[in-house]
C-alpha cells in the first residue's frame, strides 16, 4: 500500500526514524544489548537535507515503536479515506 501526503503539504518531506539506540552505556560483564532501545526520532527534509526536529521517545519493542510512528504519522497527514476527501 502506498500513502501519499495531501495536496498542499510538505509532502512526504516528515517522517518518523526508528531505530535502535543506546540509552546508556554498557557496563562491565553484561551483554553488548543491555542498554539498547527503540527510539523515535521526527524528522523533516528529503535526502542529505533530512535533519532532527525534536527529541527522541523511547520504546522497549519495536513493535510499539512503529506503533507510535504511524500514529504520529496519520496525526500529520490523516488516513488515507481522509486524503482522498480533501484531493
């Protein structure tokens, strides 16, 4: 399924980065994914102008990451039912 920005937006031009992060630094004897998390990161820009706009939240699953992601996304942008109205 492909989802397009509305007329009259920055289209495609925000988005949400999710990747692991370290929260803290490992210590001595445990495992090198003991601090590891997800973050969330907005951004906006395309290509190698693509800069942070805010702080990170963090997740413990990747799956309530992509989660808040596509939620923050629809916020921005609406649903596609909505898009289509507004074309």
């Amino acid at each position: 399924m492909t989802t397009t920005a509305p007329t009259g937006t920055a289209h495609g031009q925000h988005r949400w980065y999710v990747a692991r992060e370290h929260l803290r630094p490992t210590r001595f004897g445990e495992p090198a994914i003991a601090g590891v998390v997800w973050a969330v990161r907005p951004t906006i820009g395309n290509g190698a102008d693509r800069r942070i706009i805010g702080g990170p939240s963090y997740f413990t699953s990747r799956t309530k990451a992509l989660a808040y992601a596509h939620r923050q996304a629809r916020l921005t942008y609406g649903t596609p039912r909505n898009r289509k109205a507004h074309q």
